[in-house]
C-alpha cells in the first residue's frame, strides 16, 4: 500500500473538477442581496438583465455577484452585506446606509437578475464600471466580467480611452457595455456562450 504524504499543501493532489450549480444557491443568496446603494441616495442606478446559456434559453438557477465603487472611483472598505444578530446568530442584512459596493443576485424562472446600486466612478484610466461574476449549472469555475455603464459625452470618451475596451473588435466590445433605459436603469445580458457571447476575462 502506498502512503501519500499530506502534511503540507505541496503533496496534495488536486481533485478533479466540478460544476458550480446549481447547489450554491441553497445558502449563498441572502436577504436584501440586490440593494447596494444606500436608501434613498440620489445616486442610485438599477443594473438588470439575463443571463442566457448557449441556446438563449434563460438560466433560472444562475447566480450574479457585483462589485462596484462609490461614485468618486473608491473601492468600499465596509463590512454589513452580512451582518448577524448577536443574539440569535439570525442573517439581518445591510444595514440600509453604508455602502459596501457588493451585491448577491439570483436569477428568477426567466433567468432575470437586478440590482440597485451606485453608479460607478471612473478608477484611473479606467472607464466607470461594475465588476461581474457569474456562477450557473455547467461551468467548472465561475466567469468574470465587466458591465460598463454609457453616460454623457465625457463617459462616451472614457469609454473609447478603456485599456480594455479598447482592445476589443467593436462587436466583442459591445457585450462589456450596459444599455442605457432611462431613468437610471441599465440592461446588461450575460451570454455564456454561443453568438453574442460575453467578454469574459482570466485573472492570473
């Protein structure tokens, strides 16, 4: 019989890999997890969309992360997306003033997400946007991505000026960028895979 050493994590095989989903929706979601933005503040955009697998069929068991500065470009150091009752040790969400800049969304049936949060500042040569992570059935690891959000002229300009997108054919490009609705809202698609799929981007 061969013994294998497992004292230290050099001498640990790797497992073998594993789809994501749908199991992590049983305790990941949490109450309140779409409301970023503070209450009332008057800076407060709604991000929504889809998340489509490679067919266009809506993943209803998908899950959406989102991570986003303030609106100077400052990344949040405030904990309170899971705050806990010292008591009875019961999840009592944000607390509804700080902003931690982080949001935890499920998909409905449709496969239809949304959040609230505030509209990002621009962070050095960076155009403004929202970091993305994607969990859903089928993947091996979760996707990374961007949702950029247009504005006015000055917005359109850091929008061309992005390192990122401006690396990019203009149909690839395309996917990182939020449409504009009106009234504050913006409609960013995932798309997994297939014709129009989403930028995905690999952190080394």
């Amino acid at each position: 019989m061969t013994k294998i050493d497992t004292s230290g994590p050099e001498h640990v095989l790797p497992t073998p890999s594993h789809t994501v989903g749908p199991f992590y929706g049983f305790a990941l979601p949490f109450r309140g997890g779409e409301d970023v933005a503070p209450q009332g503040h008057p800076d407060t955009v709604t991000l929504h969309g889809h998340v489509y697998d490679g067919e266009g069929g809506g993943l209803p068991d998908a899950l959406v992360e989102l991570w986003g500065p303030d609106t100077r470009g400052n990344l949040p150091t405030t904990d309170g997306s899971m705050r806990r009752d010292p008591a009875t040790g019961g999840h009592l969400g944000r607390n509804g003033v700080e902003f931690t800049g982080f949001g935890r969304v499920q998909t409905d049936a449709d496969g239809h997400w949304y959040a609230r949060t505030l509209r990002p500042g621009a962070r050095g040569r960076n155009a403004p946007y929202v970091s993305v992570c994607v969990f859903a059935r089928g993947l091996l690891v979760h996707l990374f991505t961007r949702s950029y959000l247009p504005g006015d002229e000055a917005a359109s300009a850091a929008l061309a000026a992005d390192p990122l997108l401006s690396r990019l054919d203009t149909g690839r490009r395309d996917t990182l960028i939020a449409r504009d609705e009106g009234n504050g809202t913006y409609r960013f698609d995932i798309r997994l895979q297939g014709e129009g799929e989403t930028v995905f981007l690999e952190f080394q």
